[in-house]
C-alpha cells in the first residue's frame, strides 16, 4: 500500500503531477527558468522512469547534479553529464525522435494550446516585449508532446486566442494541426489550480481535475474562455509520503521550485 | 634562418577596432555565461552606432547592455533574459516597446539554420518547424514554400553572414587554435557562419598544449586573440568562475529603473562607473576589486 502524502503544497502538487506524465523511455530537455520541470524530471528519475534521460539545459547530457540551485541553465547543473550537446548539433537530429518530451510555460496561453512568448499586444507597436520564445517555437512544430505548465492561472495568461503564435499547439482546433502535417502536441497543461487535457476531437482544453481547495468555478473564472467541463471533476491524484520525501530532502531541499511563484509575480 | 609563425595575440582596443558603425556583429556565450565583455564594453567606449548584433540564440545582459548604450539597430536572437535576474531583459524590453530597435524575430532552430546557410555558402535553410507560428508572418525574411520533392510546406529561412563573430572561451594558443571548457554553446556556428572571428580567452597557451589534446580544441584558424584574464565578468566562465550575482542585480536594478520609469539615471551612472571611465579591461577589473573577483571561484 503505497502510503499519501498528508501534507503539501501547491508547488509540490505540480512537480509530482508533472513527474508522473515522464514515462522511463523519454528524453526531456529544459529551458530557463524551469524549476518545476526540472524538479519533475529528477523526481521521475529517482522513483518510476529511472531511464530518463534529462538533457539539462539543453547541454548536459544525463547530468547528474547537486540539489537544484537558483538557476535552471547554469553550467553547474550539468555536472558529471556523459556528453556535452552543442546546440547548433541539437537542431540537426532534433527530428529523429530523440528529445521527444519538452515543457513550455508562457506568458498566453490559449484554448488550443498556442502559446505565446513573445509580445502581447499588436507585434509591430507591443504594450509588452517579452523575452521571445527561445526553443519553443521550432518544438512545437516538431511532433512532440508538449506539457505547458504555469504558476499564474488568471484570465490574463490563459487567453481566448495568443496575440502572438509562439508556438504551435493545436492552432485553430480540430484538425488544423494536422493538417499541416504536425504530429503529437500539447498533452497536458498543470497550473497553481487545476490539471488540464485537450478534447479529442475539438481539441479545446478540458478540465481534468482540480487542486485540493479550489472549485470548478473558480477555475473557469480565472481562465479567459469557455473550457470544457465533465460531469465529474476528481481532485488532483494526491503526493505520496516518498515523492514529497524525495522533493524535500534529495532533489530541492532549497525550495528552488517556489521562484517560479515569485518570478512569476514579478513578471510586468 | 628560422621563420617563426605570425601570433594574432591583439588587445581588447585593437579587436574593438575592427568594429566599425553598421556591421553585422555575432556575440557568442549564453545568457548568464561565456561572453566576450572586455571587447563589447570597449565597443561600447568607442561609441560604435548602427550595428546588427547576431546574438547567442539565447542572448542575455551583454546584449541589454549594449542596446542600452545606443549601439544596436538591429537584433537577431530567439530569447532576451536573464533567468532569475529578470524574465525579461530590461533595456531590450524598452528599446522595442519604444520603437527604437528592430528585432529579426526568430526561434533557435531558425537562427542556427540562417548561420549553417550562411556557412555553407547557400542562401537559404529549408526548416519544418515553426511551421504553424506566427513567425513567418511577421518576419518578411522567412517565407513559407512548398518542398519540390513532397509539396509540403516549409519555411526558407535565409543566410546571415555576421562580417565578425566576436567569442569567448577558455584557452587558445598564439595562432588561433581555441579550446572552450564546457560545451562551448553555439560557437562553433558563429564561428561557422562569420567572415572573420576574434576569440577573447582567459589564458593563452602554448601550441603544444593544445597538440596533448586535439579533441578539446574547439575552433582553429580565427583570425585574432584577446587575452583577457576575468573577460566574462560579470558573466560566468566555465572551469574559471561563477557568474557575479551581485553585479548583475546592481545591473538589473540600473537598467530596469529606466525600461519601468523612464529615468536613463542609474543605467548612465553604470555605464559610467564600469565602461567609460576605466580605460583598459585591467582597468576595469580594478574597479570591480580583486576581493570580489577572487570569491567568484567556480566550486
């Protein structure tokens, strides 16, 4: 009997879901600023994906570091790696399968699963220039599962439609992915509220379930378009004691994790 | 008589001089790590104008700092952070909003392809991903086509040829044989896809040293070397030193007093204290302090 967590918090909540969606056989790369991803991919590595191979960085090829640190693409973190990846070489086999899992967080995010990193407003006279979208833009385009993640669930993240295409989810819904020719795509969005999938054949976000103390109502209050809304709405699959072990005393004693909740405040 | 091979050891102000007002330049190294600062802070004292920075394919407060000091027209790179500094970085941020600098909006994957087309002498890499962006609407660069062998859709995405890549790693020998420690980032395509490349190191090493370990060597036949002990500062330097958390919040703080209220203040005070006053890179590690410099040891 595999014994649950009595006590966790929000964070905690999402690195462990996350985790859970790594399968042993993946290849899963990082970005910046990626404290729960990274978390997640350590945490899966150490209890049900021990074969997982974390590209850190996107350089350090199954690094082994120290607990997390206060950055997720310092030269640290790819301690005693097996290989070093030079970037410009990771874009010319990133076809091959390899590398087939990458996580996304972006400033908008919308009901197929677009998302936006770049601008908001219109791109020629931007309210806001954001820092851009680094890998995401070619990753999306590129037949992999894609999980999105954010820690600020409000109506000003998840928009009914990007201002900016970032990177592809399911553009404009049904089939539109595919018939580009695009495979795969956004599998699941994990915010600081409640755990997302997309509908099949809409392709429209669907509520999955959602976190202990918040309702349905408050989800779809803070969300900027009508999601799709089962009868029944579980409360997200709990922690067990080993996972929020592990996550506390080995992989980020530090609390790392908890600055994506502070960076994310202090976005704009 | 015996003739003796012609060493391209130069200082920082001979390289900054190679750069003149409307080039296209390329800034290796990685958001918080391996920039060539001693070289673009002298860029900046000469007051160069004009230029189209080619940056790393995720460029960060080297970047930021030289838009801030009025050099950049035009900048090509996929990403403009600071990690946990700030999300986004500051000057850049104002400099678009303001209308004042163009961006070649690009993702990686583009960016490495217009260097490899540039280095393979074609004048475009057909790409598949971003296919489904916004990219190639608001980039007139990139256009989409249809792959004559498929008829599937592709992008073109076009050559950037920088006049010079300007990089910074770890070692080099007197002749141009460069050996980064760590991954070296995506120097190698700068390198690549440049006319004409200066590599700022932190030691010059004897050509023998790099003959006990070819397989370290990373770039040969640049056309000059920096010497420049702590040249990355404030940035990292794998295998030499950490990044300087505390000079890069003073910057931060600097730059984002004027991208959030206007007031150019502390952003022209930095540039003071740190770029124009100190003549010389020695000169502005001075100012730095050895105290500092020595407590950012790597482990």
């Amino acid at each position: 009997m595999v014994a649950i967590a009595r006590e966790y918090t929000i964070d905690e909540l999402m690195v462990v879901t996350l985790a859970r969606q790594f399968r042993s056989e993946d290849i899963v790369l990082n970005g910046t600023v990626s404290f729960i991803p990274v978390a997640a991919i350590l945490l899966a590595r150490a209890t049900h994906a021990p074969g997982l191979t974390w590209v850190a960085g996107a350089v350090g090829v199954d690094a082994q570091p120290e607990p997390l640190i206060g950055n997720t693409l310092d030269p640290t973190m790819w301690k005693r790696c097996v290989m070093y990846l030079p970037q410009e070489h990771m874009w010319s086999y990133v076809h091959r399968g390899v590398l087939e899992t990458f996580c996304i967080r972006g400033a908008q995010i919308d009901q197929y699963g677009n998302i936006n990193n770049t601008v908001i407003g219109d791109y020629a006279r931007p309210k806001v220039r954001l820092p851009g979208s680094a890998g995401m833009g070619d990753m999306g385009s590129l037949d992999k599962r894609i999980f999105i993640w954010t820690t600020t669930h409000t109506p000003r993240t998840f928009v009914e439609r990007v201002d900016f295409r970032s990177c592809a989810g399911y553009l404009d819904g049904g089939d539109s992915r595919e018939r580009l020719g695009l495979k795969n795509g956004p599998q699941l969005v994990i915010t600081n509220l409640c755990v997302m999938d997309f509908e099949p054949q809409s392709k429209r976000m669907r509520l999955k379930s959602v976190h202990p103390g918040v309702t349905v109502e408050e989800v779809q209050a803070q969300t900027g378009f009508p999601l799709i809304i089962p009868k029944e709405i579980p409360r997200t699959e709990p922690p067990t004691v080993e996972e929020i072990c592990l996550l506390r005393e080995v992989i980020d004693p530090h609390g790392m994790r908890r600055r994506e909740f502070r960076s994310a405040s202090g976005r704009e | 008589m015996v003739l003796e091979r012609k060493s391209l050891v130069i200082d920082e102000r001979d390289a900054a001089s190679w750069i003149r007002d409307g080039m296209t330049i390329a800034i290796g190294g990685f958001i918080n790590s391996s920039h060539p600062m001693a070289i673009v802070r002298q860029i900046i004292r000469r007051g160069v104008k004009g230029l189209t920075v080619v940056g790393p394919a995720s460029g960060g407060l080297d970047l930021d700092l030289l838009i801030g000091a009025g050099c950049v027209r035009k900048l090509v790179t996929a990403y403009m952070g600071g990690e946990h500094y700030c999300p986004v970085a500051p000057m850049f941020r104002a400099a678009v909003e303001r209308g004042e600098l163009e961006v070649w909006e690009c993702d990686e994957g583009m960016y490495y392809c217009a260097l490899r087309a540039a280095a393979q002498g074609l004048p475009f890499t057909p790409w598949k991903a971003g296919i489904g962006t916004s990219f190639p609407e608001i980039n007139p660069d990139i256009k989409v086509f249809n792959d004559p062998i498929t008829g599937e859709p592709l992008l073109a995405i076009p050559a950037i040829k920088p006049d010079i890549a300007i990089i910074y790693a770890a070692h080099a020998d007197p002749y141009g044989n460069v050996q980064h420690i760590g991954t070296g980032f995506g120097d190698r395509a700068l390198w690549r896809a440049a006319d004409r490349t200066i590599v700022q190191v932190e030691r010059i090493i004897p050509n023998e040293e790099v003959r006990k370990n070819p397989l370290a060597t990373s770039l040969y036949g640049v056309d000059a070397i920096v010497r420049a002990p702590y040249g990355s500062h404030p940035f990292a330097a794998p295998g030499y030193y950490i990044e300087d958390a505390e000079h890069l919040r003073e910057y931060v703080a600097a730059a984002t007093t004027y991208a959030k209220y206007g007031d150019r203040g502390p952003f022209e005070a930095y540039l003071r204290k740190y770029v124009l006053e100190p003549e010389t890179h020695a000169d502005y590690l001075q100012v730095i302090g050895i105290k500092r410099l020595i407590a950012l040891h790597e482990y």
